[in-house]
C-alpha cells in the first residue's frame, strides 16, 4: 500500500473527504517527524512506537574491494511493534 491508496482507505473508513484525509495523514507525518528530530518518540498503544537511536562512527568494509572504511555516525528510526499489531500479524 502506498501513501495514496492509504489516504483513499482512510476518507472511506472515517467518512472523510480524500483532501481532509490526507490532511490528516500529512498532518500525523509532520508532527510525528517533528517530535523525532527533538529527540522524542512517538508511542501508539498497541500499534507500536517509534523512536531515534544514534550509531556511532565505527569501522567497516567496502564490498568492492575489501578497502577499510570509515562508516560516519548516525541517527536511525527504529520501530518497536506492539502487542495488538503482533498477535494481528501472527494470528
């Protein structure tokens, strides 16, 4: 399902319009987006959370030709499923 046909399934569903739905969804990815870059995290109780964790500059290798590489440090989105979506997903 792409971000299209998500916004279609979210106006049937909540009986909204497709210009408020995807209102709503833009609305739901900014200020998710916004409490991520300051560090928070974004929780939805059975669903799962969403959370930043930071990577630290480490060594690595090139694929290519087996060369060391300095691999930079990094912010990382990571998801945690929650309990209803899990026992949803392996019934």
């Amino acid at each position: 399902m792409n971000k299209n046909d998500l916004i279609n399934r979210i106006a049937v569903v909540a009986e909204l319009s497709q210009t408020q739905a995807s209102d709503a969804l833009n609305a739901f990815l900014d200020i998710t987006t916004q409490s991520l870059q300051s560090g928070g995290s974004v929780s939805l109780v059975g669903f799962g959370a969403f959370k930043v964790s930071h990577r630290s500059q480490r060594e690595g290798r090139n694929p290519q030709n087996g060369l060391p590489i300095t691999i930079k440090p990094l912010n990382v989105v990571s998801f945690k499923v929650g309990s209803k979506l899990k026992k949803a997903c392996n019934p």
